[in-house]
C-alpha cells in the first residue's frame, strides 16, 4: 500500500467514524428531544383549547 492510499483510507475511516457518531447522536438525543418536544406542544394546545371552550 502507497502511501498516498494509506492517508486516502485515513481519510475514509474519518468521514465514516464521524458519519457513524453523528448518527448515533441524532438517534439518541436529538429524535427524542423533538418528538418529546412535539408532544408537549401539542398538549399544551389541546390544553388551551379545552380550557377556551368553557
């Protein structure tokens, strides 16, 4: 393996490896905080709306 290839597949396994975490951040943190998010909102709404209709 040349050396040129050898600092080529560095660079792959660094794109690949952050990829691979950025994924497994979104799944972990940032998917829940806006579905969690969402949720909330929506029954602070409903909420509001029910509390209107009286």
């Amino acid at each position: 393996m040349e050396f040129t290839q050898f600092v080529g597949f560095l660079i792959f396994l660094t794109v690949f490896t952050m990829g691979f975490w950025l994924l497994i951040f979104a799944l972990t943190f940032i998917v829940p905080y806006w579905l969690f998010g969402n949720l909330m909102e929506n029954f602070k709404l409903r909420r509001e709306a029910k509390k209107n209709k009286k």
